[in-house]
C-alpha cells in the first residue's frame, strides 16, 4: 500500500485565507500529493471566519481528522502552509504528539516541511509556525523586486556565463569578455551560418578538448541554447514572474554592462537559423553525409544515385551479416546498381587529388561576381528568415506561418550557398591546389568536397558488374567524365 495522504484547509478572515479559498489550496495539495504519488484519501475543511486567531472555538473538522491520524486512516497530512494547518500553539503541539504516537507526517505546499522526529524540527515548527506565511511571502517578494532591479540595470545575475569572466561579488559584480572562449563563440556562428550541423561542431570542439563553462564536454542543446542567448549580443533578458512563480507578460531586454561578443545583426540571423523548425527536427543543418550522394548517376538508368547506411543482418542460424555503407540508385524500376561506398569513395578521391595536383590552380580560379552575387541573396534571404523569427516572438504570426515561410526560402537559401561555394574565388580553395592537396582533401568535410567535384564538373556515373565480379572493386565500373 502506497502513502495515503489528508489534505486539510481552512477559511479565515486573514490575508492568506481571503487569497487563497478552499478549493484553492486542496487543488494545491492534491498536486503535491500527485507530485509525490500520494493518494489522497480525505479533504478536511473548516471554516473560520467567524473566529479570531487566538479563539477557542473548536473546528469540527481538526479533531475529526485527529480522530482519524490516530485510527491509523492516512500516515501524512498535507495543507498549504503551516498557518493555514492551525495558527493555535496547543493544536501544533497536538501535532507534535501525533507524529511522535503515530508516525503521522506533515508536508506542505509552500511552507517548509518540517522534521518533527528531531528537537529542532519540533521547535521550528512550534516557534516559526505561526507567521511563516507572511515572511515565505516578503521572501519571494524581495527576490522577485532584486531579479527585476538587477536586469533592469543590465547587470549578470548567476553562474559565470560562456564567453566571460566573473569579477567581484554582489552588487560590484561584472563580466569581462574571456577573449579565448569568445573566439569559440564567434568560430561557433560562424559555423552555424555557413550551414554546419550542430552536432558536428559538437564534436569538433570536443575533439579539440574544448570544455563548457561549468568544464563539461559539450552537447548540442547545450551549444543551442549558449548561441541563442541574448547575452551574446550584449543583452540582459528578463523574465518578470508574478506571485505564483510563473512567467508573467513577455521577456523584456535591457543593455547589458558587459561588452558583447557578436553584433545584434550577426545574432538575429543565429536564432534564426537555429529556430528555424525546419532545422530543428533533426539538428543536422543543410550538410551533406556522404560524399557522392546525388553527385553519382546510376549506370542503368541515369539518375542519381544515394548513400545508405550500414548495417547488421541477424541471419537464421544466428550469425550475423554486416552490409557496409553503400551507394545505390533508389529509383523505382531500376535500383539496379549498388555498390560499397569505401571502394567508390576511395577511387574518386584518387582520382580527384591527383588532378587537383596537376591542374588545381588553373581548375579552382572561381568567380568572383558571382561569389558576390551570391552573398548579397543569402543576405537577404537571411534578413527575411530573421524577420519572420522575430514576427514569430512577438507573436504576429503563428508557428505554421512561419514553418511555411521558411519552407520557402530554405531551399532558395540552400541554392544560394551552394551558388557561393561554386563560385568562391581561388583564395578560398589554395589548399586545395598543388602540393598540399592530399592532407588538404583528406581533412576536408564531405560538403566542402562535394562542392569542388561539382566545381571541377566531374561527372561520375556507377556502372553495374556482372554476377560474380561483386566482391573485388573494379575501378573501371565507376566511369569519370569531364566537362
Ligand atoms: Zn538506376
């Protein structure tokens, strides 16, 4: 049998009673027991309105559920706070005594729980008691007032932020920019913009030994939720909270005391990209995973050709059967061709190196004008996905508005950075031309290796090979064509 629980309320002609009715505070109570998997096995309730806080006037449900506590009916009695329990000295100790006979618990809402098995709990409960309310109240009050006043004033409140120092305490408390984590932080934007994953950042900084404020490896909502913070752009966001705790009214941003780490312009486009909903389903970016997906053509029938993860097979006499990373036309009527991605890869980046060597230079000129063209879209597309973000925030239009609006404009922005990345000019792409070619490739990301095969207008096509010829990799079935 689980803990069965008592709730007990009380009306009274004071601030408390007024602001909370009956059904308010069993509502609170059956939360707390719901919290706690409680079953509430019975509602107590008097009223006491007519009597003064020091009356005598007995209340017929107090000594029902005294009555019950001793006929062993629960094992904890749950109100709001202490005072709403019984404001009286002797009825405290009553309770003191219950606990001490019965083992009879007590726990409340917004009061703390007191410890009645131990002389302290038992004199806390019996001295304090009586006016915890209003001081619980002042407490949250204070603390609500300092929060408000110290964003107001622009001021950090809380553990030390990524990206800055902690000078000082208390009210002489600032932040200074911790130039080496700033540096991550803009590399971070950076890479966001550029269309990078997450997750690939994440591990990018985790191979390199990159730790979180608090010393932590990193993870990508924690990296989310680092890039999308106001403070990065030198604000303090503040969310006023009403009596209840709850966020009340909208977050408001006040200038920050601190010096900002990214522009306001480079951090809208940040949120952005990162709320985007259609980015966010899968954390993954606009990036590519394997390198000759849709840059392939089917041998059969033409058409591009799709990676595949790997995988094992559980066969029937228990053994298990790996099938590799692959390349394989998906194309209904055809799927004819399919073929290990290591061998493909392997080949084409032969084969690309060894021209990039001979011919990079001349091959990697890019063009210019339409590298600028092509940043002046992204710009604006940007600009309008930005806007759309915060049209979203202040609730001028809704999540499906906005899903439909990026919708739009991802796939035109997609179109623009790959235009970009085509036409960027040789001195994005000197790595990638004479002698340092191979270390240069082999440590390139597959999207930036997409892009110069696309630039180099090879055209790979995967030819199918005759039964029996599928387990040693013939390189002639792969067939490059220059245009
Ligand atoms: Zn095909």
């Amino acid at each position: 049998m689980g803990t069965r629980a008592a709730v007990y309320t009380r009306i009274s002609d004071d601030k408390e009673g007024r602001a909370r009715g009956v059904a308010r505070q069993e509502a609170d109570c059956r939360e707390l027991a719901a919290r706690e998997g409680w079953q509430v096995v019975e509602v107590y309730s008097d009223n006491d309105l007519s009597a003064a806080t020091s009356s005598r006037k007995r209340r017929p449900d107090w000594d029902r559920m005294l009555d019950d506590a001793e006929a062993g009916r629960f094992d904890v009695i749950l109100a709001y706070t202490t005072s709403r329990l019984t404001r009286r000295p002797r009825e405290r100790e009553d309770l003191i005594e219950l606990h001490e006979e019965f083992g009879t618990g007590l726990r409340f809402v917004a009061s703390p729980d007191p410890d009645l098995s131990t002389a302290d709990g038992q004199y806390i409960f019996r001295t304090l008691g009586g006016n915890d309310t209003a001081e619980a109240a002042r407490t949250a009050e204070r603390a609500r007032r300092k929060q408000a006043e110290l964003a107001e004033s622009g001021r950090h409140n809380g553990p030390r932020p990524y990206g800055w120092d902690i000078h000082g305490r208390g009210a002489d408390q600032r932040l200074t920019v911790n130039d080496a984590e700033a540096a991550v932080l803009r590399e971070c934007v950076d890479r966001v913009l550029a269309g990078e994953g997450l997750w690939k950042i994440v591990r990018d900084l985790n191979d390199r030994g990159v730790r979180t404020s608090t010393g932590k490896p990193w993870a990508t909502q924690v990296l989310r939720r680092v890039l999308l913070r106001d403070r990065n752009h030198g604000y303090r966001k503040h969310q006023p909270r009403g009596k209840d705790g709850k966020p009340k009214g909208k977050p408001a941003l006040y200038p920050g005391q601190w010096d900002p780490i990214v522009d306001t312009e480079t951090h809208d486009r940040v949120v952005a990209l990162l709320t985007d909903p259609a980015r966010r389903s899968n954390n993954r970016g606009t990036e590519a995973k394997y390198l000759l997906t849709s840059v392939a053509a089917c041998g059969e029938c033409g058409r591009p050709m799709v990676g595949t993860n790997e995988f094992n097979y559980e066969l029937k006499n228990g053994r298990t059967r790996h099938y590799p990373h692959s390349y394989k036309c998906p194309h209904a009527g055809c799927m004819k061709v399919q073929r290990r991605m290591a061998d493909v890869d392997d080949h084409v980046n032969r084969v690309v190196v060894g021209v990039l060597e001979r011919d990079g230079v001349r091959l990697l000129g890019g063009d210019p004008v339409a590298a600028d063209a092509a940043r002046a879209r992204i710009s604006a597309l940007e600009a309008k996905l930005a806007l759309a973000a915060d049209q979203f925030a202040d609730d001028t239009i809704t999540g499906e508005q906005l899903q439909r609006i990026t919708a739009r404009l991802r796939p035109e922005l997609d179109a623009e950075r790959a235009r970009l990345r085509s036409a960027q000019p040789a001195a994005n792409l000197a790595d990638f031309a004479g002698p340092g070619v191979a270390e240069a490739w082999a440590g390139a990301d597959v999207e930036t290796r997409k892009a110069i095969i696309r630039l180099l207008g090879m055209q790979i096509t995967i030819n199918r090979v005759g039964p029996g010829n599928g387990r040693a990799y013939d390189p002639a079935s792969t067939a490059i064509t220059w245009n």
